[in-house]
C-alpha cells in the first residue's frame, strides 16, 4: 500500500530497488499504446523512468526519452502514473500539443486509454481491515 501511495498520490519521484536489490528513484509512467495493445500484458506498459525522466545509452551520453517536462510525455505518449487521478489537467495538455486535425487519432488513443486503464484507478475499492 505504502509504495501505490507513492507511485499514485505524491507526485514525487519513488525509493525502489532493482532486481539486483540497487537502491534508486524512479518516477512510473504507462506507456500508452502499450496499455491499449491487447497483445501485450499490461503489466509491460508500466516503466520505471530515473529521477531525471531521462533514459540515456552510450554511457550516458545518448539520450534515448526524455520525459523531464509535460510536452516530452506528451509526444512520447507516456503517462505519468502520478497522474492517475488527475488526469483531467494532464489531458487538457496533452490535447493542446496534439491540437488539429491531423492529430485525432491521438487525442482518441488518450481517451481509450483513459476509459480502458485509468478508469480503473478511480473506480478500484481497496480492502482495509478494521478491529
């Protein structure tokens, strides 16, 4: 519960540690059209991001994504997990870089994958133990 608290409700990069038990931050993102692929298992679509938002190869010198501002989720669609209940100002941004015609199939990804995945989150019970 303490670390979906983190990932959903902080707005805060996570403490987490690696398969090999490395201690790290990291920030959480859905990758949209992996979520919405029904051939991939959804769990595929989480991706833990550094707590610069920046994966880098090349010993650091290649920059692969770069998610360390809302236009840079944006175009990579990748969804700040962060974000999950507050989806609404993140997709007002997300709708203005997409903006236009040309665009539309994009802005109805989002909200497929609004209805598919983040609906989810507000409409789970979470079980709580009482004495």
């Amino acid at each position: 519960m303490t670390s979906l608290y983190q990932v959903t409700l902080r707005d805060q990069v996570v403490d987490t540690f690696t398969p090999k038990n490395k201690k790290v931050k990291r920030w959480f993102y859905i990758d949209i059209q992996k979520a919405l692929d029904p051939s991939i298992d959804r769990e595929e679509a989480i991706v833990g991001i550094p707590e610069d938002r920046i994966i880098r190869t090349d010993f650091g010198r290649e920059v692969i994504l770069d998610l360390s501002s809302a236009q840079g989720e944006y175009a990579a669609l990748m969804y700040p997990v962060c974000q999950v209940f507050e989806w609404d100002n993140w997709q007002d941004g997300f709708d203005e870089h997409w903006g236009g015609d040309g665009n539309k199939s994009v802005r109805d990804e989002f909200r497929a994958f609004k209805r598919q995945v983040l609906d989810n989150f507000n409409g789970y019970y979470v079980p709580v133990i009482t004495p």
